[in-house]
C-alpha cells in the first residue's frame, strides 16, 4: 500500500505542476486556460503532500526516498503558491458588469470591472468561457473603469477603443 502511495503521490504531483504551468502560461499569454481553477489545483498538491509524507514510509531503496522527498518539498512548495493564488485572486476582485453575444450568437463576451483595491485602479477584462472550467481572456486594460462594446459582424468586435477577431484568437492587453 504504502509503495502505491509513493508512487501516486509523484505521479498526482507531476499532474499538478503540469496544469499550474499551463495555468501560468495562458495567463501571461491570454491563451485557453485548461487547468482547473487554483483552488482545486490546491486540494491536488496538498493531497500529493498528504500521500508524500506517507509513502515516505515506504523506503525499498534509495530512488523511492529521493522521490518521496522530491514530492514533499515540491508539493509543499506548489501548495503555498496556489494558496496564496487562491487568497489574492478573490472572486471579490471581479465585477460583472455585462455579457454581450455576438450577432449570429456563436460568442458570449462577459465583461468585469477589476477592482485591484486601494492602491490600483479599476481595469475591465473580457473573458469568453467554454465547456467546464475553460475560459480565454481577450482583453484586458487597465485603468479603465467602463468599456463599450460594439460587434461588428460575427466575429470582430470592438472594446473600448481596440478592434479584436475572435475569429483569429485575438487578444488585447495594457
């Protein structure tokens, strides 16, 4: 059992580090974000944490022990990342202000007012989401407390003062 547990708990870390990586990309890139939100990513590293320091029982030679010592330092350090994500990214930090379709229907913008507290300014993101937990941000400006939104045709659409196709996977951000 507690062999299993060695060597699930690398594989389930070796899952979480993959999709906080992609989770990190597509947001500095503002591509398809895949990996589930960072909270659940959490429960995932605190789990492999939880099973490291358990199958760090297991010592069959010294491979397994480095493993488990690498799951454990890793998970430990990836738990406190995605906790202190969880903590700062509150969902208290975005507003919706509105959800704009496109004219044949086949995109649903919904627009935020980010609200960085007292010492940032009010930003507007739009974000288009699609099956489970997926979602892409295509624009993202900041200051700016308002954004108008206006379709041009079914696929191009213009925020603020930016023209985006979404058609082309598109993006703005300041």
């Amino acid at each position: 059992m507690f062999r299993k547990l060695n060597a699930g708990s690398f594989i389930l870390l070796l899952v979480c580090l993959i999709l906080y990586t992609q989770s990190v990309y597509s947001h500095i890139n503002q591509t398809w974000l895949y990996a589930p939100p960072a909270a659940v990513l959490f429960l995932l590293s605190a789990g492999a944490f939880i099973f490291g320091v358990v199958g760090l029982t297991y010592k069959k030679n010294w491979r397994t022990t480095v493993r488990s010592w690498f799951t454990i330092i890793v998970s430990f350090l990836l738990s406190g990342s995605l906790l202190l994500t969880v903590l700062i990214n509150s969902p208290n930090a975005l507003e919706l202000v509105k959800v704009s379709h496109s004219p044949d229907g086949s995109y649903e913008l919904h627009i935020y007012r980010t609200n960085g507290g007292a010492t940032a300014s009010f930003g507007t993101k739009a974000k288009i989401f699609g099956p489970l937990w997926f979602e892409k941000t295509v624009y993202s400006n900041s200051p700016q407390a308002e954004a108008k939104v206006t379709w041009k045709n079914k696929h191009e659409v213009t925020i603020g003062q930016h023209n985006l196709n979404l058609e082309k996977g598109e993006s703005y951000r300041d």
